[in-house]
C-alpha cells in the first residue's frame, strides 16, 4: 500500500518527496527536512518513501546513480519483493552526465520487481519521468519507448509522475484497508 518513489535525480526527489508527503500526510526520505519524517535506515523503506539514490550516503566511493544505475536496480528490485509496495516512482535522467541507456538499465530491475509482485498474486505499477530533450544522445523516444514497452506508464513530467504514483497509493491503501486484494 506505499509509495516507493527511487530517484536519481536530487532536485526530482525533492519535487516528488514534497508533493507526496503533502498528499499522503506523511513521507520518509533521506532527503527529508523534517526530522520526524528522516529515515533512520536509508536502506529499509518503511511506509512511502521517496529516496534520492545519489545522496552522499549511496555514492560514497562509487559513481552516481546517473552514471552507474546498479545501485538503483537494486533497490527496485528489494522494493518489488515488498508486498507493502503498491507502486514505484522513477526519474529517467538523459543528457552528457548520464548513462548511455538509463530506461534500457532499469528495465531488468522492473521485469523482476513486477515478476515477485506477480509471484504472490499481486501487480506493480511502475510509474515514470522522462527528463531531457530529444537533442540528448540517449535518444529521448527511444528512452521513453523502452520504458513502455515493459508497461510503464511515462507521463510528461516529474510532478504528473508524482500525482498518479500518489493516486495508486491511494487507492492501493483504500484497498487495504478494506481488505481488497491489491
């Protein structure tokens, strides 16, 4: 029933981090400047979350999520074997500072996050953005096209990303609560 938003991107965390902890009243990150809302392990999630994966915490003596997206592929695939996961929020981050293909590297993570969540009869929403212009040389259709083509839904901008990851959670909690089957 919780949000699990995985950024890349410092500045994208923040924006989904702040809407999300308004709409849901109540978000745990790393980056949160509320301390009763800071994680106190940033590699447990507990309720939503939304983690930015290039804190100093993550990136100590190893390159930015950015660059090298194993560190995210990783937690999404943690995140996927949470049955409290209802839905997962991803930034896509193109231009020179990036990797070469970061839709097509998170894309095994995704196909094993969704096959555990199908594994005990569940299904999970991966929602994401695309951030970078179509001059960017990792081809941004292409990028987008990838992450489609594995069910992910790619909306416009970080912050409509955010509201639907928001809205899943929603519902998947109403759910919950009712005793519906998510």
């Amino acid at each position: 029933k919780y949000l699990r938003g995985l950024f890349t991107g410092g500045t994208l965390a923040d924006e989904a981090l702040f809407l999300a902890h308004r709409e849901l009243g109540g978000v745990r990150s790393n980056n949160q400047t509320d301390p009763a809302w800071t994680m106190k392990d940033p590699l447990v999630s507990e309720g939503h979350v939304v983690i930015d994966l290039g804190d100093d915490f993550f990136t100590a003596g190893k390159p930015h999520p950015m660059i090298d997206p194993a560190a995210r592929a990783g937690r999404l695939e943690k995140e996927g074997n949470d049955p409290a996961t209802a839905v997962i929020l991803l930034d896509i981050v193109l231009g020179y500072g990036s990797h070469s293909d970061p839709a097509g590297a998170v894309v095994p993570a995704i196909r094993a996050a969704r096959a555990a969540a199908a594994a005990r009869g569940g299904y999970l929403p991966v929602i994401a953005s695309v951030t970078g212009t179509t001059a960017d040389y990792q081809g941004m259709a292409s990028q987008v096209a990838k992450l489609q083509a594995e069910g992910v839904v790619v909306m416009a901008s970080n912050y409509r990303a955010s509201m639907v990851a928001v809205d899943i959670a929603r519902i998947a909690a109403g759910k919950a609560a009712t005793g519906g089957a998510r």
